[in-house]
C-alpha cells in the first residue's frame, strides 16, 4: 500500500511539474515566434529588427548565468520559479502598450530577465524530483509541448496586441501552479569558481552549441518574414509550419525514456549534426508549406542535443549552474544569430541566411566530436 502511495505522489508531482514547464514555455513562445513580425511593427530596419529580438537573449545570458548559479548556493529551486513566473506575468504583460522601438526594446529586456530567472532552476527541479532519471526526459518534453501550444494560441488569436494578454495569463497560471511544488532541498553548491569550472570541464558541449544555434537563430530571425514576404503565408500557417517543428520534439523526447537507448553525449553529437539537413531543405523551399517536413527534423534534432547535453551536465556538474550555462549560451546564440541574420539580409537576401546557417553548423558538428562521454 505504501508503495502505491510513493508511486501516486511522484505521479502528482510530475503532472504538476509537466503543467508548470507547459505554461512556462507557451507563455515565452507565443510572443518568440512572432517577435520579428512584430517588431517590424515599429521599425522598417531589418537590423533593427534583428536587435530587438537579440535584447531579449542578451538579458536573458546574464540572469540564467547569475541565478543559476545562484540557485545552486541556495540548494533550492522553487523560489526562483515562482519569482520567474511573477516576473515573466509582469514583463510579458507590458509588451501590450510598447508601441514604439525604445518601450518594445525595455519590455524584451525585462522579460529577458524575469524568464532567465526560473528556466535553470525547473530543469533542475525537474530532475532532482525524480528518482528514475530516464524518465525526468518525459516531464522535460512539456517544454516542447508548451511551446507547441503557444504557436497555436498565437496562430488562433490571430493579433499582435492581444497575444502579450494571453502570454501574461499562461504565466499567472503556471504560478499558481507552482504553489503546489513542494520545496525541494538539495546539497548547496558553494565552492568558489564553479562557474568557470563548469565552462572549462565542458568547453567543446558549449561551443559547439554556441555555434549550433548561432545558424539557427540566423534561420529563426528571417524565417518567418521570408515565408510572410517571399512565400506568401498567413499568420496562422506560419503557426503551422512551427507546430511541426514542436510536434517531433515533444514525441521524440518522451520516447528517450524508454525507446532510444543511447548515450547523452551520442544524442547531442546526433542533435547537432542532423541540424545541417534541416538549413539545406529550407534554402530550397518554394511554398511555405514545404517547410513543415524541415521543421520537423529540426524538431528532432533539438529533443537529441537539449535533452542529451542537458542530462550530460547535470550528471556530471552542478545542476542549476550547468544548465544555467547551457541556457545562457543559447541566448548569447540568439544575441549574435539576429545580428548576423539581419546584416547578411540587409547586405544580400534571406536564404543566404540559410547558407550561413549550414555553414556553420557543420563547424558545430566538428567540434562536437571533441566531447568524450
């Protein structure tokens, strides 16, 4: 009987955390998807454009580094993901009344931070709540799933003012979920220098990523303006093509937990190099239908490298602070990838954005083979 009820209180705690993690990611992607579109509401600069979707990164690198490792001292989570989940209600909610450049560039900041905040710690809650690690993956696959239902909501809504409303809304109730956690107390993490040591021990997973998502944040930042002004699409088949891309990530993440037998280093090694095919396809796409089948291959590959790096990390390093920094070097990728996306479509056109991209994830590729399990 007591084992039935263990097993029955593990299984409320991770719905609880899936639901947290789903309203954390719907919240961020509902407004992440569309940001060059919006921004180009205020601004007619394709580098413009490119720099308001860089600042949300650019903050979000110093908080995930700053709290993550913050976290870590502290030897508790919670606190940092209901913070993030006031913070992220409070910021994503003002994007609302920022209807010139300098307001939308202080509201991405803002939310930058208040989502740095909370994403290291609720990967690591998530793991450190489970004793049968293979399966922390299918909690995990509720960040795919929110994002997925972000782009819908943001597909069926249909309007770039009231998508800020409902973004506020996921967040808010992704709090009061968050009241439910309980407070998990893990081993404090205070030995000086951990950071750097982190980033030292791991340096060829870093870059490698760096490099990864700097092509495909490149690709991110032109996408959906290229499939707007080029190919023709809607707002919601947009939503569409991104959906696919979500789709294969939630499935292949749940199937990691039992299905997919193979190391954490093989999986992100997999994750990057699969990346490359999905550039090549969307260079040569002439509707924008035809890029649903690519977004679903990128989809994959993501479920392998966030899963198999993540996992790699907090097997090895302190958790808050490893993930932390995995996180961080994904928003210092999107701080450079729309910067780079706008100077090379400003100076040439989008799919050589797309060239770019290939380029240099085959460097990524090459580096990742660096990584010894």
């Amino acid at each position: 009987m007591s084992i039935f009820c263990t097993f029955m209180q593990r299984l409320e705690l991770n719905n609880l955390i899936r639901s947290a993690t789903f309203f954390q990611h719907a919240g961020i992607s509902i407004l992440f998807v569309f940001m060059p579109i919006i921004a180009k509401g205020v601004t007619d600069s394709v580098f413009e454009i490119g720099l308001v979707v860089a600042s949300f990164s650019f903050a979000q690198i110093l908080s995930e580094i700053y709290f993550g490792r913050h976290s870590d001292k502290k030897g508790t989570r919670i606190h940092f993901i209901r913070i993030g989940f006031i913070g992220c209600a409070a910021t994503f909610g003002l994007h609302y009344f920022a209807d010139d450049l300098t307001l939308l560039f202080l509201a991405r900041i803002g939310a930058g931070i208040a989502s740095g905040i909370m994403i290291p710690a609720m990967i690591a809650y998530a793991y450190e709540s489970n004793n049968e690690k293979r399966k922390v993956a299918t909690v995990i696959s509720f960040h795919a799933l929110g994002w997925m239902a972000g782009i819908i909501a943001a597909g069926v809504v249909n309007d770039v003012k009231t998508i800020f409303i409902v973004s506020s809304a996921f967040f808010i109730i992704g709090f009061l979920i968050s009241t439910k956690l309980p407070n998990i107390v893990s081993e404090k993490e205070l030995e000086p220098g951990t950071t750097k040591k982190v980033i030292t021990k791991n340096k060829f997973l870093f870059l490698s990523l760096l490099l990864r998502h700097i092509g495909a944040a490149s690709a991110w930042t032109i996408l959906p303006i290229m499939l707007m002004e080029e190919l023709g699409a809607e707002l919601y088949e947009i939503s569409i093509v991104y959906i696919s891309n979500t789709a294969a990530a939630f499935i292949l993440m749940n199937l990691m937990a039992n299905k997919i037998n193979m190391s954490n280093v093989t999986k992100f090694k997999v994750g990057v190099g699969a990346s490359t095919f999905v550039f090549v396809g969307l260079s040569l796409i002439t509707d924008w239908w035809m890029a649903m089948p690519f977004m679903a291959l990128v989809g994959g590959t993501w479920a392998f490298l966030f899963v198999g790096g993540n996992f790699h990390l907090m097997e090895n390093n302190p958790r808050s602070t490893s993930t932390g920094i995995f996180s961080s070097t994904l928003s210092i990728a999107t701080v450079v990838g729309p910067v780079i996306a706008g100077s090379i479509a400003f100076a040439f056109d989008y799919v050589s954005v797309m060239y770019f991209a290939i380029v240099i994830i085959v460097c990524a590729f090459v580096v990742s083979l660096k990584i010894k399990k």
